[in-house]
C-alpha cells in the first residue's frame, strides 16, 4: 500500500531584510496508514516550518523553493505561490489533515463555546442535524478525557485550564475524521502528569482511529513512548531517519543523532551519563555548506564540510546523511584516534 503522506524535497527560504535564509533544505520523510511519525529537533531545526508548508500556512517572508507531496493518493506541488496551488492545500485542511498547535489559546475562538467550536467542526465533514453533531461533540471530548463534558460543552476557552483547552483542541481536530492530524509540541505548555494524560489520549486516538499522525517535539523521550518511526532534523536539514524507532535508538548512525540520544535523560537503555552536545547550532546565516552539524561533531573529517551529503544509508527505511557514520561496538576513543 502507498503511503498515506509522502514529503520529497522540501526547501523552504525565508527572507530576512535584505538576505535570503535557507530554512528547510530537500527534506523528505513519509508516514503510512495508521502511523505516527516524530519530527524530532532542537529549537529552531525547522520542525513548524515543515508542517506549515504542507498546510500552506507558512508567514509571508517564506517561500517554498521546492517540494513535493503525496497525501492520501493525491499530489500537490508545495512550491511557488500562486492562488489554485494555495487553495488545493487549504481544502485540505480541516477535512484530511487536522493540525493541533502548541498553544491552544490562539485556535480557541474565546466568544463561541468549546463545545460549538467542537460541533462546527463535525459538520464540516459531515452533514447531521446540530443535536446529533452536539452529541457526537460529547462524545469526543469524552474521548480525549474530559469526563464532564456534558458540562464544560458550553465551557468558554477562557473558563478551562491548559490542559482542558489542549483536549478541546485535539477533540477538534479530531471531529472532522482526518487522515492525517499534524501535531506541534502540543504538550509542552503543559505540566508533566497533564503531559502524560494528553500522550495518552493520543495512545487511545491511534488504535481508535487509524489516522496517521505527524508529532514534532524537541522531547525524545515524548517520541519513544508515541511513535513508530522518526525523523532528526537538524538546521533545515534531515540527518536520519527510521522506519522503526527503536532501530535508531538502539543503534544511531547519526552522529547527531547518537549525541542528541546521549543527552536525553528519559530515553531507557541510553544515557546512562547524561551528555551536553558542546558548541551550539549555527544560524541560518552561517550553515556550513556540507553537514551542518560538522563544526560540532566528534567524528568529524576534512570531506564533511565539502558538500551536501546525500543520503548514505544501505537498509531501507532507514535515511542517513552522513559520510562517517557511528559504527556500534567501536570505542569512541579509537575512531576519535583514527579519524585524527
Ligand atoms: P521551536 O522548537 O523553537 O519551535 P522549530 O524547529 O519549530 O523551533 P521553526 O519555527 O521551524 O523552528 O524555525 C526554523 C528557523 O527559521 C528558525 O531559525 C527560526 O528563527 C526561523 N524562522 C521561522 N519563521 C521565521 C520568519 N517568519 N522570519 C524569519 N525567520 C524565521
Ligand atoms: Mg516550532
């Protein structure tokens, strides 16, 4: 079966005063039927930047320089501008893709009850009388966890705690029955045991509804407990990617992506001695013009700073774009030695 999302190099450029930033450069990844996929980064990787451009939602000073993506079947050219491109996209939204934001206040509209915001977005995909919508609307919010929900329905967003507005939000996003629901740190406003409720409500949405979802957090502990496969971005660029999580935590082939493991306290069976990567991202200004993260990299070699690495990988599922990469079981000390 195709996969139900399939993103193929996806460049995104910003423009900065007078200067154009390459924020996204040729990323790919793809998410099947019923899969959830983490889109792992540090600030500023380029993690939201992703998935607004498959929503057509990026900021005016952004353009997709190129891009292509398959959803569900159908293929639409992410890059350019012009208006039947953007439409295409944006009907997408809202029927086969829902995306959840990070904060919850600014998709609540504060003057329309939660609950009718809820049953808005039900009939938007299906048509049913407003009393039957309603119930449904309970329904869902009984689902992501909100016990009283016959109650708090004709809540407004400003009467409900962080934690409620974030199952508001995914109970509408959900409404619509999307195949695909887009997720942007929706947890990290929040304190950790809502944390934990909100990742468990996802763990429950996933077997009920076998949509696929799309989870970008800076959190790889957060990942390990949600996803199947994983993508590591790192300034604008893809360094590894796994059709099976648990290949790549157990095994890195990222330079990366093995440091960013090392410095993750949560993640079980790695990190026993917590690790700081040293050095910190470059700008956007200032990328190396091979892997961006060689100025930081312990296995570094004179051939890194060359040029675009390509994908280096040798299994399938598994993305890997670096020249040197990680062999497990070899001490870091002695290819530290040999790479000098
Ligand atoms: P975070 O974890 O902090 O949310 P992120 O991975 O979501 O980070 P993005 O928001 O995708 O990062 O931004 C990627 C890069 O592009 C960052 O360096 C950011 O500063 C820059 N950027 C994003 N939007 C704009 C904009 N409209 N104008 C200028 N720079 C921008
Ligand atoms: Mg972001």
């Amino acid at each position: 079966r195709a996969p139900l999302l399939d993103v193929a190099d996806l460049s995104v450029k910003l423009q900065v005063g007078g200067t154009e930033l390459h924020a996204l450069e040729h990323v790919s990844f793809s998410l099947g039927y019923g899969e959830a996929r983490g889109l792992v980064g540090e600030s500023g990787s380029g993690k939201s930047l992703t998935l607004r451009a498959l929503l057509g939602l990026l900021p005016p000073n952004a353009t997709v320089t190129s891009g292509r993506m398959t959803f569900d079947g159908a293929e639409f050219d992410l890059a350019g501008t012009s208006r039947s491109k953007r439409r295409r996209l944006e009907r997408l939204r809202g029927t086969g893709i829902s995306m959840i934001f990070q904060e919850p206040s600014v998709a609540l509209n504060p003057v329309i009850p939660v609950g009718e915001q809820i049953v808005d977005a039900v009939m938007r995909r299906d048509r049913m009388r407003r009393a039957e919508a309603r119930d449904y609307a309970i329904h869902l919010m009984k689902l992501v966890g909100i016990h009283d929900a016959e109650n708090k329905v004709d809540a407004y967003e400003f009467e409900l705690s962080g934690g409620l507005k974030q199952r508001v939000m995914i109970a509408a996003a959900v409404a619509s029955k999307p195949k695909l629901i887009l997720c942007d740190e929706p947890t990290t406003a929040l304190d950790v045991t809502v944390q934990q409720q909100i990742l468990d409500v996802f763990t429950d949405l996933r077997d009920e509804l076998d949509a696929g979802l799309l989870y970008v957090t800076h959190d790889l502990a957060v990942v390990s407990q949600l996803c199947d496969s994983v993508t590591v971005l790192y300034s604008g660029n893809v360094m590894e990617s796994s059709a099976d999580l648990r290949d790549m935590f157990d095994a890195p082939r990222h330079p990366y992506t093995e440091a960013l493991l090392r410095s993750t306290p949560d993640v079980d069976r790695i990190g026993r001695r917590l690790y700081s990567i040293p050095g910190s991202a470059p700008s956007l200004d200032d990328r190396p013009r091979g892997c961006p993260f060689a100025p930081r990299c312990e296995y570094r070699h004179d051939d890194c700073e060359e040029a675009r690495v390509p994908d280096k990988s040798t299994s399938s599922g598994r993305e890997v774009h670096c020249l040197h990469q990680v062999q497990q079981g070899v001490s870091r000390v002695a290819l530290t030695k040999e790479a000098r």
